[in-house]
C-alpha cells in the first residue's frame, strides 16, 4: 500500500471546509416515547418540561432527504457536511459530548453546527477519511448540550478489511460488572431504529446488500444505538445522578442476531461502559462523568 494518500482523500483534506449551518425544531415527546418501546422500558418522558435522556437529542433535528438523494447504500449521494468522495463508505467512529443542562420537551432548540476538522489517515484495509463534526444545541441562547461526532469514509472499491468481517478478538473471562442488561438486536429492533433516526443505511435492515456488497457477516447494529445502550447504564443504575460528560468510541461492528451484553462499572463520579458478545472484546466502549 502507498504511503501516500490518495489525491481524492488530500484534496478533501487540504481544502474541504463546508460553512456552518443552523437548524431549529421544537422537540416533542413522541420519538422519546418510541424508543422508550423499543428498549422495553416505561415512559419518562410525557409532556411539556420533562428532560431528554442524555443523548436522546439524536431523535431530532434529523436530516430528511428526499427518495431521489438517496444513494445505493442508503445515505444521502451529496449533503453539506458529506465530503466530496466519490462512492465513499460511512462508519461512525465515537464522539465527545459535554451535557451542561436539560434539553426538555417543549423547548425550540436551534443546533448549530460546523465541521471541525478532516483528516486523513491509512487503516488496515485502506485509506480512511476522518471527519469531525462540531454541534452545539442552544435553547433561547442557553448552551445546553456541546458534541463532537467522528465519522469514518473509505472508498467502496478497499476490500473488507479487519472492521468488516473479522471476528472479535476474544477477551480474558471477566466477573459481571455491577451495571450490566443484555440487549437483542433482533431485525425488527434495527428496523424500528432506523426508522426512529430517519437512518436509510441498509447495512442495518437490508442482510443481502450487508453480505454481498459491503461484506460483513450480517446486519450491522447502529453506532449510535450502541452509545444510547451505553448511556441505559446510569439512567437505570444510578437515576439519582446526573450525566455531565460522556466519550465513545467505536472498535469494531456487532451484528445481529447475537445478543450483546452492556456493562458499566463505575468509579466515583466517572463510569467505564462497554456493550459487546459476552466473552469477546467489546465493540464500543465509554467514559461518562456523573456529578
């Protein structure tokens, strides 16, 4: 392999730098509610002022492209913050997010968001694109959530590599962690996720264009419904504190229709968490800071 990056990738990289943008919504109780029957657990979050789960601002503010954007994997063939790689293929690496008050229902939350930085960098099947995304979620001016997303691009054409089909390395036989739940992503959970998150990836819901055309054993569970596991951990543990900061990052896929074990342990105002196959390495890991 070259010790060059591709020009396609150096080009982005030197150049790409798309301007911010802003949006705004009124956020409602009702995708709250949906992935509350998702996840099996009981509403608590009704009506007008009560505050989202950490994290559950992901079911707003959503990008809704129309039938025709869509490209053959499902994702938007063109947006703002989409870099200009011609049949790039998209993996949500991690990100960092700073809870610095509630956002509730009720509330006009205006996002405003720019790309934070683009970077390239050679993995072990390719060439890869790292972009960051930078939001901040205001409501009447108010900062209330700060994140940063890592979102990973590699051309179609780089064969599957270790993130794709390799098995998870085993991990040494551990004690159960004194947060844990397991979590079943049978096909109708990743259907029902997709269509919470306006998500048209068809690695999650499509097994025939996983398999043969991106090249993983089967559907692929969602980045981000492995960090909303993460964050069950302390909301069903330890309701009685707060969530003030929280860090992930993806290590490799998990698929269906294995069920996959969420673990947390937690040290003072900080918590390790981990989801992945009882007895492999995980898949996700996490830091969150509890006040």
């Amino acid at each position: 392999m070259s010790g060059k990056a591709p020009e396609a990738f150096a080009k982005i990289e030197a150049d790409w730098r798309p301007e911010p943008v802003e949006t705004t919504e009124f956020i409602n109780a009702a995708p709250s509610q949906a992935l509350f029957g998702v996840l099996d657990q009981p509403h608590t979050v009704i009506g007008v002022g009560d505050a989202l789960p950490p994290l559950w601002h992901w079911l707003h503010l959503l990008d809704r492209p129309a039938q025709a954007d869509l490209g053959e994997d499902g994702h938007p063939r063109d947006g703002l913050f989409l870099p200009p790689l011609p049949e790039r293929r998209r993996m949500f690496g991690g990100g960092r997010l700073e809870f610095h008050a509630p956002i509730r229902v009720g509330d006009l939350v205006t996002r405003r968001s720019e790309v934070a930085s683009v970077r390239t960098r050679k993995g072990g099947s390719g060439w890869l694109l790292l972009v960051t995304v930078r939001h901040g979620f205001y409501v009447e001016g108010e900062l209330r959530t700060t994140e940063e997303q890592d979102i990973v691009y590699k051309q179609p054409d780089t064969a599957p590599g270790p993130t794709a089909s390799a098995p998870v390395p085993a991990a040494a036989e551990q004690p159960r962690a004194p947060w844990s739940f397991s979590l079943l992503p049978a096909p109708t959970l990743l259907f029902r996720f997709s269509a919470l998150t306006y998500n048209a990836h068809r690695i999650h819901y499509d097994r025939d264009y996983a398999r043969d055309v991106e090249g993983y054993p089967d559907l692929v569970v969602h980045g981000p419904l492995l960090a909303l596991a993460l964050l069950e951990l302390p909301r069903r543990f330890a309701p009685e504190r707060t969530v003030t900061s929280f860090a992930f990052r993806s290590k490799a896929p998990l698929f269906a229709p294995d069920t996959f074990l969420v673990s947390g342990t937690p040290d003072g105002d900080r918590a390790l968490l981990t989801a992945g196959r009882p007895g492999a390495a995980p898949g996700i890991s996490a830091t969150v800071t509890l006040s």
